[in-house]
C-alpha cells in the first residue's frame, strides 16, 4: 500500500504541475518549494546541521546545485511536453545511474542493468520519437537531461551518505536549489 500510494502521490504531482506553470513560472514555483522543503528540513534537524562538516556542507551544496538543475530542466520540460511523458522520462536515471556508477566507481553494471537499459530505450523511443519527422520534442528532450543531473545527483550522494545524517544533507541541498531558484526567478521570470 505504501508503494501504491507514494506512485499515487509521485504521479499526481506531475499532473498539479502541469497546471499550476499554467498560472506560475518556472522558477518561482521551484524557488518555493525548495524553500519550504529547506526550511522544514532545517527545523527538523537543526541540532544535527549544526554539528555538519564542511566538506560534507560543501557537497551537499553542489548536490543541489545538480538537484536544482534537475528540477529546472524537468519542470521547463514539463512545460512542452505531456504529465506522463514527463513522469516516464524522469525516471530514466534508475536506468542511468549503474552506468554512471560504472564510470565513477568502476562497478560494472549487470545483466538486469543492461536488460532495463535496452527497454528503457525502447520506452523513450516509444514515449518521444513522434510527429511526422520522428524527432523528439524540446520538452522530451529536457526531461531526459533532467534524468541524467538527478543520476549526477545520485552518485555523489554515495560519497557523503555515510559521512553526515541524511535530514541535514538534504535541507543544505534544498537550501543551495532554493537559492539558485530565487536568483534565476529574479533574474529572468516575471
């Protein structure tokens, strides 16, 4: 049931987004809710954010600098593209992040990592390549740039997972997205 209902919640949420860019920019929107989620995070484990090391600070920072990226390339995308299209594509970091690993770490993927890979490829062939030229279109193809910052994301949370608690790594990064989002709805939204 956790699982149905979090799928639930996960998928839901693709398709509120969708309508509020409608009313919302970009920006202002992710600024938001990086903010909210910072601050909640940051209440929460405020004794714990405390006692942060600064080189685990320093790569959470630059965690959410790729967590930010991720989010901004997602969300524009979603802005050209459909809910499902969006949700689909996002997850195609499960997928990329054992051969991420595999250049970082240089843990070969296995059989079930190249087998999803190929299906995985099979399903954005699928989900994007359409029109009269076959060609994808720009959200589709922002969305799947999303996936590889949340694998960037994800392959550097391996060296600092063990080095910090997990609540006050993940309020520095929503606190570093919230910045950049600020100074990018700034910067260029209305």
């Amino acid at each position: 049931l956790a699982i149905v209902g979090t799928a639930l919640i996960w998928g839901t949420s693709f398709v509120i987004l969708k309508t509020t860019l409608d009313s919302i920019d970009t920006m202002w929107i992710l600024a938001i809710r990086f903010s909210v989620s910072a601050a909640l995070l940051g209440l929460a484990g405020w004794k714990q954010l405390r006692k942060m090391d600064r080189a685990v600070v320093r790569g959470s920072v630059i965690m959410g600098c790729f967590l930010a990226a991720a989010y901004i390339v997602q969300t524009y995308g979603l802005k050209y593209t459909t809910p499902g299209k969006n949700a689909f594509l996002t997850a195609t970091y499960c997928v990329l992040v054992p051969f991420m690993a595999w250049g970082v770490y240089r843990r070969r993927p296995d059989a079930s990592n190249i087998a999803a890979a190929f299906l995985c490829i099979i399903g954005i062939g699928l989900v994007s390549l359409s029109g009269q030229n076959g060609a994808m279109n720009i959200g589709d193809a922002l969305t799947l740039l999303c996936g590889v910052f949340y694998g960037i994301q994800i392959i550097m949370m391996e060296q600092y997972a063990g080095k910090g608690d997990a609540l006050s790594i993940t309020a520095v990064q929503f606190a570093a997205g919230a910045v950049i989002c600020w100074v990018g709805a700034l910067l260029f939204e209305q």
